[in-house]
C-alpha cells in the first residue's frame, strides 16, 4: 500500500529494503542507460521483468521460423541466419538507440543477398556465399560512417509514398520467395501428386492458425505465439496424419540439417566439418566489386528500415530514439555477424511492432529474444530439424499480408478513375492522391522486383529521385515577381525561391533591352538564393545590362544569400547587391513596424512608397499628389489597417506615388502575436519629421 501512493516514476525493487529513484523522464520498467550509456538495471520491477521475459520468449519462437525462412530466401543455410539474427539482435537490443526494438536476419538483407547468390536448392549455399560475409563486414564499418556523419536525420527525406513502395515491394520479395519450396530443386518445376497436396495443407492451415488465432478470446493465446503453435501443428500433421499414410513432405532436416557442427559460429574463414568456403573469389577484381556493392546495398537498406521501425516504435512508446546510436550498434552487430559467419541484418519492424503492441518498451525483451535463440541454436537444435519447410511458407506468407499496404491499392485505383466514378462509390473510393506520389509507389514497388538485377536499394533510390524532381518543379514555378517604375526607376520585387529550376522563370522575367537605366531587383523576406545556378543567374542578369550601359542592383538579400554572394565573388563578380538589415523584436508586434520605417527612410535613393496589409483593397491605389493628398492618405491607410498615422505633413513631397509592396512574412508575424501589424508604411522625401505608427 506504501508504495503505490509513491509516484510511478518513484516505485522501484522495494523487495531488498532500498527505493531506488527514478527520475519523471525515465518510463517505468525499462533499461535505463547508466554511465558510459551502458544499459543499467535501475527501475525495474517484478512486474516488468515477467512481462519483457514472456514477451521474449514468445518473440524468439516468432523469429526463429521467419530467421530460416530468410535463409531459404538468401539463398544461404539456415544456421547463416539464426546465428546473425542472435548476434545483430544481442547487440542492438543492449547497446542500440531505441529501446523496445528487435533485431535480427531480416527480409530486406535477404532480398539484396539473393540477388547476388544464385538460388542452388532450398536449404543450401548458392555459389559465392563467401563473398558474403565481407560484404556483411563492410556494411557494419559504413554504418559506423553513418552514424558518426549524423546522416541519419536524412531519414526524413524519405516521402511517405516511397515507404510505402518499400514495404509492397519488400512484401512481394518475399512472398515470392515462398514458392521456391513447393518447386522441384533440380527441375525446377512444380511439385505435384500427394506431397504437393499435404504441403498445401500444412500451409494454408499455418497462416489459419497464426492469422486467427490471436483473435480467439482465451488468455493463453495471448501468451503463446501464434507462429510456434502453427509450427507445432506443422509438426504434428506432418509425423501423425502424413507420414502414417505413406508420404512425407521436406522438413528443416531434409534441406539443411543443424547438427552440432553449426550450432556454434566460428570465423567464416576458419574451416570445419560444418563449415568450407572457396575464399580464393575474394580478392579478384570481380569479387572486391561484388562486395563494394552489396556492402553499400546492405548499409543503406538496413540503415532505411531500421530507422523507419525507430520511427514505428517511438510512435508506440512517446518517447525519443537516438538515430546514430541505432546504426552505431547495428554495425557494430554485422561487423561481428560477418566476421563469424552471419548474415547480419537490421531492425524487424513487424517483430517490434508485435512486441511494443503487447506492452514490451524496455531493452529486457529483445535482449531475451536474441538469448533465446542463441540457445536454442546452440542446443535445442535437433527439434529445429522436424520443423517442416511448408509450414514457414505459411508463417511468412501471413507475414506478407500484413507487410503489404492494401490501401495503396485503393490509392492507385483512385488516381486512375475521373471524379464522377470516384463519387458514384462513396466515400470508399475517396483516396485521391496526387497522381505523382501515385506513380512513386508504382515503380517503388515494381523496381524492387524487376526486372531482374534491380533490388529495393534500388527502388528506394529511384523513388526518392522522383519525389525530388516533383518537389523542385513545383517549387520552381513558385517564382513569382511583380513590376513597378516610379520615375526614372525600374522596381522588380521576387518573392518565391531562387534556385536551378526557377532560374529560367528569373532571367527571362527581366528586361535589360526596355529596361531603364537604373532597375532595382529586391527579394522579398520569404525568397532567397538557394544554389550556384541562382547566383549565376544573378551574374548574366548584370553582365546583360551592363552591356546595355545600365545598373541593376540587388537589395534584400538575407543574410544566406549574401555570405554565397561573398564566397564566390571571383565568379559571380558582376553582381551588385545589398543585404536585408538584422531586425531585433524587442516587442511583439512593434519591432517589425520599425523595421519597416528604418528600412524606407534610410533608403534615399527610393521613391515614396510603402506596404500593404495581405488585404487586396484598395491602399495607395491613387497617387498621393495635390491638396489634401496627405489626409486622404492617412484615412485610406487607417480605414484599411487599422492602425493610426501620426506626423506633420508639412515639407512632403506630396508630388511622389505611393508604391505598394508586399511584406507578408511581417504581417503574418503580428497577427500571429494578436498585434496589429504595420503592413503599409509611408515615407516622403524631405520629411520634416518621422512618421509614427500606432496600434489602434
């Protein structure tokens, strides 16, 4: 009873006479990170140790069938798999960035390593498995580089169509991968007569049992996993109803047996009796090629779905991940997995998501999934050999289900029909996305498939390309400019970035044939130079006039703009310009109106003019000439804004124009404060007295 009053940050191991207090930021029942970041057992409680121990456990014998599974589909033995999912899923789940995460052989390693071994029978080594281990090795050294250049905040460049062309092709990867089983491995032909139908039956009512039984409403199949209870109906069809009627299908034994040989791992180039690899391919000219390669293919796919799974288990436990500790511990995980003979491999986001879902949010549940399959590997491996190759088809294919997203579907049909079908369905139908993204997930997903020496590397590259494109075209027609002449003067106001595919727009937006003697092109506070084509653009832009014998200069360039300006001066030399002045709001609401009137009144050389409010009605629409021009001025700018003009009129050269120019970016800042905002800011030549501007 005392203990539950405390605060639940506060509650500890009260069992051996000390409270041990944790701090509100640290959630209850997890590995908290000690001194050196090194995992520390404070505030755990007995509670949490049973749930993240069950959790596990059920974890490993969930991971275990869909490890070998990815071995088949590796084209590669299974103990390659189990061992690197041990080792990748022992390190990342102590050391790694984001607690409540599993690790291990995963689908993605599998798909880019089948795509450099050759399918030689289910169960076994394809050709130039020993090619595979470096690759694995320098897959974890480029992750190291990634995490110590901190680039895995660039996970954010990923769009949201290409993770979903990611997950449809990884899904259909691996569903295609199950069908190797049910083919005859020297003929290449499908199976047939009664061991295609009982491997048929053993499937199917493997994905029944794992799909459906979760949803029965009884307490132990919450606890029990649903994939070892598909594995142990597998079994139990297999060796009670088939094999006492006369037939057999392949088990784990048949294709690749564990023996004592391979439950412990060794270096890859260490021979045993369960282990010989020609290394004699690794230092030719085409072997150094092959493993560049499939490194950099295996560091950027596993570094993608790691942090894509962070991201999925951040969103479950609300609390932050840590991206380069992440990557730092996965290659630290495939450096060792290559080294002993692995596979390696990366985060497995349906395990993490399983796992999260059913509370797990600490280190102590994967830490007990990767023991537990090291144990089991080590010296439960005969019961893995009576495991049947047809019930991990069915284990993986309801995998696939559910990696798959069906609704993308939907998306691609919507983007396909007019509106008037889309509106003849109701509202099932109304996913209309832009068809760009639709176009992304397409290839996204077919490239990761075909045609053949593609990947998902690959296909995400492609995916990302294409959004990038899209986003720079769009950005680019966002140029926009407005012109206005006051005497002698030609004023070109740009508002929109500046930058290679707004360049085009810019250049030709100018005029130095028509143009006056003196032009002025001024960047609003929104617009600025982004990259050397701007820059110059900016160059040809004054090289063309002064040919002419005119000036152009250009003023309000921020602060970025300007330093790119100054760094490049030897070829972009031709350019005139003035930088936009440091504004310091000392008052909400107040800083930006003096910014303005310090601005037009320092400025000499302009004309009489001013800034509207983001209201299109009328303000200086006249000229501010004549009689009573002053008056008339303050009233329409009063009526308009809201705000007071204070100042003798007396000494103003009522004779100029008033010249409208846009500041949203100020005005958005004072309504944003609930401050009316100074939007329209007069100033006059050989003004006697500055003009002061109130808030109503």
């Amino acid at each position: 009873p005392e203990s539950l009053s405390r605060p639940p940050f506060a509650r500890a191991l009260d069992g051996h006479g000390e409270m041990a207090v944790i701090p509100p930021t640290t959630v209850e029942g997890r590995f908290v990170c000690g001194k050196l970041g090194l995992p520390s057992m404070k505030g755990l409680t007995w509670d949490h140790v049973i749930r993240e121990v069950l959790l596990g456990v059920t974890i490993c014998f969930a991971q275990i069938p869909e490890s070998v599974a990815f071995a088949f589909m590796a084209h590669v033995k299974p103990p390659i798999a189990l061992h690197a999912a041990w080792m990748v899923g022992l390190i990342c789940s102590l050391f790694g960035g984001r607690p409540g995460m599993v690790n291990g052989a995963t689908g993605a390693f599998a798909a880019i390593i089948g795509t450099f071994i050759p399918n030689a029978g289910t169960g076994e080594n394809g050709p130039g498995v020993e090619l595979l281990f470096p690759s694995v090795i320098l897959a974890g050294i480029l992750m190291w580089a990634v995490s110590a250049s901190d680039l895995s905040r660039f996970i954010t460049l990923l769009p949201a169509p290409v993770m979903i062309g990611f997950c449809n092709g990884l899904a259909i990867v691996i569903g295609l991968a199950q069908l190797h089983p049910f083919t005859n491995p020297e003929t290449h032909e499908w199976k047939s007569g009664p061991e295609m139908i009982w491997m048929l039956i053993i499937c199917f009512s493997s994905m029944l049992l794992m799909e459906f039984l979760p949803k029965v409403p009884l307490r132990i199949f919450k606890v029990v996993p649903s994939s070892l209870m598909a594995v142990i109906s597998a079994i139990t069809i297999e060796f009670a109803i088939v094999r006492n009627v006369g037939h057999r299908t392949d088990v784990i034994r048949d294709v690749s047996e564990f023996t004592l040989d391979t439950a412990f791992p060794v270096p890859f180039f260490v021979n045993t009796a369960g282990q010989s690899y020609d290394l004699s391919s690794i230092g030719t000219a085409e072997g150094i090629s092959t493993i560049i390669v499939q490194g950099i293919l295996l560091c950027i796919v596993g570094s993608i779905e790691s942090l894509m799974t962070s991201e999925v288990v951040e969103s479950f436990t609300k609390t932050p991940s840590d991206g380069n500790r992440t990557v730092l511990a996965m290659g630290f995980g495939n450096v060792l997995s290559g080294f002993l003979g692995g596979m390696g491999g990366n985060a497995m986001i349906g395990l993490s998501t399983v796992n999260c879902l059913n509370g797990g949010r600490g280190r102590l549940g994967p830490t007990v999934t990767a023991i537990g399959i090291m144990a089991c590997i080590m010296g439960a491996y005969p019961l893995l050999n009576f495991i049947p190759v047809a019930a991990l088809a069915g284990v993986m294919l309801v995998v696939v289900i559910h990696t798959f997203k069906w609704f993308s579907l939907q998306m691609v049909l919507a983007a396909l029909m007019p509106q008037q079908f889309r509106d003849s369905f109701g509202p099932r139908l109304q996913l209309k996305v832009p068809r760009i993204d639709v176009f992304v997930i397409v290839v996204v997903t077919v490239l990761s498939n075909f045609p053949k020496g593609t990947n998902i590397a690959y296909a995400v590259g492609v995916g990302v390309a294409i959004c990038a494109v899209n986003y720079a075209w769009k950005s680019g027609n966002q140029l926009d400019w407005r012109v206005t002449t006051f005497g002698d003067k030609k004023y070109y106001d740009i508002d929109g970035p500046c930058f290679f595919a707004a360049t085009n727009r810019f250049v030709k937006a100018m005029n130095p044939d028509n143009d006056p003697d003196e032009v002025e092109v001024r960047f609003s506070a929104g617009s600025s130079l982004m990259d050397y084509s701007a820059m110059e653009a900016m160059h040809r832009i004054a090289v063309s006039y002064k040919a002419k014998g005119k000036s152009v200069v250009f003023k309000s360039l921020c602060e970025d703009s300007k330093r790119m300006i100054d760094k490049s001066a030897c070829l972009v030399g031709s350019i005139e310009y003035t930088s936009r002045p440091i504004s310091v709001q000392s008052l909400p609401g107040v800083a930006p109106m003096v910014e303005e009137m310090l601005r037009f009144t320092a400025d000499a050389d302009a004309a009489q003019r001013g800034m509207p409010c983001d209201s299109e009605e009328g303000l200086g629409s006249r000229p501010a000439s004549g009689a009573g021009a002053g008056a008339d001025f303050e009233a329409d700018f009063s009526a308009a804004t809201g705000v007071s003009v204070i100042g003798s009129p007396t000494g103003c050269d009522t004779s100029s124009f008033v010249q409208q120019h846009r500041r949203r970016s100020h005005d958005d800042d004072g309504f944003a404060k609930g401050v009316p905002c100074c939007g329209f800011v007069p100033s006059f030549r050989g003004c006697s007295g500055m003009a002061t501007i109130l808030g109503k």
